[in-house]
C-alpha cells in the first residue's frame, strides 16, 4: 500500500483519502477515543481525590 497518486501534491487530491470513509469505522473511532478520554478523567479524579484525603 503506497501513495495513491502519482505526484505528491494537494492539488491531486480529490475528496476524503482516509480509510474507512463511508463505513461505520471513523465514528467507531471517534466512539472508542471518547471512552478512553473518559477512563482517563475518571482514574486522574479518583487518584486526586485519594492524595488529597492525605492532606486532610
């Protein structure tokens, strides 16, 4: 799998070049990518709160 034109320029390109386009995978990503930024809140809340209570 290589460049799909034979000159590397923008004016070559037409439309999405991304795979995946025109199935469900970008919003499966986007899907997935929210529910790790999530995950991560949550554990950063819950290591604050637990080095917080040490202060207390």
């Amino acid at each position: 799998m290589g460049f799909p034109y034979d000159e590397a320029s923008w004016s070559v390109a037409d439309g999405v070049i991304f795979m995946g386009w025109g199935t469900a995978m970008p919003g499966m990503y986007t899907a997935i990518a929210a529910g790790i930024c999530v995950a991560v809140l949550l554990f950063g809340q819950a290591t604050e709160k637990s080095k917080m209570r040490q202060f207390d």
